[in-house]
C-alpha cells in the first residue's frame, strides 16, 4: 500500500464510516495489506478450511460393517472414531484430556505469542477473514465499500449488495453442511441431500450451522471478538512482561504528526516529532478497528497486521522497519533505555504449562495403549435382594453386560470368585456350573441375566463381596467387576 494510495482511499468522508445496526459503535471497514503476517493468515485460512472441509471424506478401512470415515461421530452406535482411535461413551475421559491439552496449550501458546490463536486460529477470525475478502472482491475497496454504504439505494448497489450476500449465505451453507458430515457418513449424506432425501433432523442443523456462520462472520465479525468471546479476558492473566504481542515503539513514534511533503526528516526530528506520521494505515488494516498506539487493547486479536501496514509506511519515507512490532514489554523497556535484554521463552509458567501438557499427553498416550478389549458391567437384582430356592439353597440375580471393543466376535469364559460351592447359571445359556461360556459380538454389547446358586450352609449371612471374572479365551485378556452376595 503505497502513501499516495492511502491518502485516496481515507478520504475525510471515510474518517466516519457507518455503524453496525446491532451495536452502536463504527463499523470497521479493513483495509487490504500486504507483508509477511498477511501471509501467514492467508496461509492459515487456507489451510484450516482445508481440513474442516475436506476431513469428512478421508476413508479409513476398519473392517466390514464398520464406518469407513475417518473422522466421525456416530450418535447412533455411540462411538467417536478418530482414524485409529475408537472412542467409547464410558471412555469420555479420553475428550476430557483432549480439552485439558488444548487449554493448557492456548495458555501456553498465550503466554509466548499473546493472541496468536485469536489472531491466525480462531473459526471465528478464519471464516471473517473470508467474508471480509469476498465483500472485497464484490464492493470494492475499504473507500468503496464506505462510500457505497453511504450512497442512496440505486441498481448498482443493490445489485452488487444482493451478490454479495448470496456469496455469503453460500459459504454458510457449505460450512454447515460440511459440520453434518462429521456426524454422518459424508458420501451417503451428500447422495441423499442431492435427491432430496436428507432427514429433517440432519436440514435442520445444516440450516442452524449455516445461519450461525451467515450472522457471526458476516454482520458480527469483530463485536464477537470484543463483546462475545470470553478469551478476551482471561488471555490478560497468561500475558507476562516477556510475551511476544503487538506493540507500538511509543518511545520513537512520538510525538505524531503527519508528514508534509516539503518538510525533510531533520527538520522534523529538530522540531521533536517522532517516526509516526499520524497516517491511521495501522487502524485501517486492523480486523477490530484497534488503535495499537493507544497501547495494549482488549480489542486487539495480535494478527500483525498493523506490523504489515506500518513497515510499508516507514519503507515509503526512509525510516526504520518495526515502529510497531511484536516485542515484550521487557524489550520495549530495555530499547527505550539503549539497552538489550534476551527474550526468556524459558520461565517459571511456561515451564509448568510444558510439565502439565507432557504429563496429560503421556497418561492419555499410555492409557490409549495399554486400555483393555474388554470390559465388564455388572447389575445386581435389588428386588428381591435374593431368593431362598425349595432345596434351601440362596439365589442372587445379576444382570452381566460384557463389551467387546474388537471388531471380530469373541468367546469368554464367565466365572465367580469370592464364593465356593457356587454355581452359575444363564437364562439364555444352557447347563451350569461353577463357570459358564459367554460369546459377544463384534464391536457390540453382550447382556446375560446370571443367577448365583449357593447351598445353604455354605452362605454367609448379609452380604458377602464377589468379584464375576469374564477372561477372553483366545488371548486370555480379563475383565472384571466387584459385586456383593446377599444371603439371609
């Protein structure tokens, strides 16, 4: 962006541009920049949408009658597929580390970079970054778009309004069909939306993921970031005095004043003025409508941007790159002083973010690889607690549910430990014994209702603990559940 660009695209008309019909404060009109941080968010935009657009169709061989997808939710058969990673629902635990790690990390990632998630990550600022370049390739430029706000209603504008909208609403609606995909197999969804045959249930939260993407991407936009967004607070408490985050060099920008074309630098240092010609390009380009001068905002998402704008702005009239920067208050204090002091990545909270992040990912790691095929679920009858049999003997009743998490049939051996003498029996199986032979299907659950016989003499009265043992036998992996006997 050149100067004499700049100065045609901010005319005085656009010092005030509109306001947002929701929220009474100046709509924000990003400027176009160019540099090295406006292509790392590009780079970002791409590749982010790349993955949540494209994940869904990746195929993953799991065998016959298993979901093939990749990535994928599947309500209907309870379980959260992961390539090779196959989620349970009483395996919840495994999200719960999932969610630790990603907060510890924006936490850590926070107190190194600032917002660097809110600036380059975040659905929010991704999906605004592609509106905001589709409003652009429609309406113009940021002097455009003002001045076509302010104009009257013609067929222009009402043509070029309705375009963009309609590009909009498509991109919402490829957004929000791409999110059903995750919950449903992608190729089967995408044949029955074709003909017409989706279910009201899947049209309804494409529809509501849509309109969610359509209104905070393309009328909220930044008000989601400064009013909405609860990180904008609490990314405050991880910021220290050596966090890299978006300053302005206040001790060489001031004072401001803009530069006349007939005034030479000297001139202008001789009179006490500072680098900063007052220009407002770090304004203009910011995503938020931030004024970095004014000093650390909670407006401000550290996108760099500004860094961008500025560093031409300097490059244009002979002055030093990085009057605004990513630098730590430390720094700043050490430059204005003369002074240069080393960065420390390496510091008490960042050590104890590394600690948590390495000790979580190493027990979900282990866990995930050491978790057992099979597990047991046992239900004791409470009514009645047990039955006194014609023989005198006593009887509980239990209901046993055995989970075979492989995706191939499996055998297991079914025996009590704790009681001697007893003899189980299954309602579903035939013959009894001191252990009974169960089978369970492939990547389902197995219910039996087992009854505990004892002899008389040999129960225990009140309660008595008993562990029922289910051991696979093939590789002779066990699964148990403590119990209790009841016994008059």
């Amino acid at each position: 962006m050149s100067l004499s660009t700049h100065a045609a695209s901010n005319p005085s008309a656009a010092d005030e541009p509109g306001r947002h019909w929701f929220i009474n404060r100046p709509k924000v009109y990003p400027a176009a920049v160019t540099g090295t941080f406006r292509r790392l968010k590009w780079a970002a935009v791409i590749v982010l949408l790349a993955i949540y657009y494209l994940t869904p169709w990746i195929r993953w061989d799991r065998g016959p009658g298993i979901p093939d997808q990749a990535v994928l939710v599947d309500m209907p058969g309870r379980r959260l597929y992961f390539f090779f990673i196959e989620i349970w629902p009483q395996e919840v635990y495994y999200l719960t580390g999932l969610l630790i790690l990603a907060a510890i990390g924006l936490f850590g990632a926070t107190t190194l970079f600032g917002r660097v998630w809110c600036g380059y990550a975040c659905w929010q600022t991704v999906w605004t970054d592609l509106f905001i370049w589709v409003e652009t390739k429609i309406e113009g430029s940021r002097t455009e778009r003002i001045r076509l706000d302010k104009a009257p209603m013609t067929p222009n504008k009402a043509l070029r309004k309705t375009a963009k909208h309609i590009a909009w609403m498509l991109i919402g609606v490829a957004t929000g069909g791409a999110w059903v995909f995750y919950f449903n197999d992608a190729p089967t969804l995408m044949r029955d939306l074709l003909a017409g045959q989706a279910s009201a249930t899947v049209l309804g939260f494409a529809a509501l993921f849509s309109a969610t993407c359509y209104f905070f991407a393309g009328w909220a936009r930044e008000q989601v970031c400064i009013y909405v967004c609860p990180w904008r607070s609490f990314q405050s408490a991880m910021v220290d005095e050596d966090t890299y985050i978006v300053t302005y060099q206040d001790w060489r920008g001031e004072g401001r004043r803009p530069l006349r074309k007939s005034q030479g630098w000297g001139e202008r240092e001789a009179e006490g003025y500072g680098d900063c010609i007052d220009c407002k390009v770090c304004v203009h380009v910011c995503p938020t409508g931030t004024d970095i001068r004014k000093g650390q905002q909670i407006s401000c998402i550290g996108c760099g941007l500004c860094v961008d704008a500025c560093n031409d702005v300097m490059a244009q009239i002979g002055r030093p790159r990085d009057l605004i920067l990513f630098d730590t208050q430390n720094d700043q204090v050490a430059k204005a002083q003369g002074k240069i002091v080393k960065p420390r990545v390496v510091r008490p909270r960042t050590i104890v973010y590394g600690l948590i992040l390495l000790t979580v990912a190493s027990a979900m790691f282990v866990s995930l690889m050491m978790r057992a095929t099979v597990d047991v679920n046992v239900l004791r009858d409470r009514a009645p607690l047990f039955v006194a049999l014609s023989d005198g003997s006593v009887q509980n009743a239990y209901t046993v549910k055995v989970l075979n998490k492989t995706h191939d049939p499996r055998t297991y051996t079914l025996a009590l430990q704790g009681l001697d003498n007893a003899e189980l029996s299954a309602a579903s199986l035939e013959g009894h014994g001191n252990t009974l032979t169960i089978t369970a299907g492939p990547d389902s659950v197995a219910t039996y209702r087992v009854f505990v016989k004892l002899p008389q003499d040999k129960a225990k009265s009140g309660s008595t603990d008993v562990t029922l043992m289910v051991t696979e036998t093939g590789t002779g992996e066990v699964g148990t559940h403590k119990s209790v006997f009841m016994a008059p």
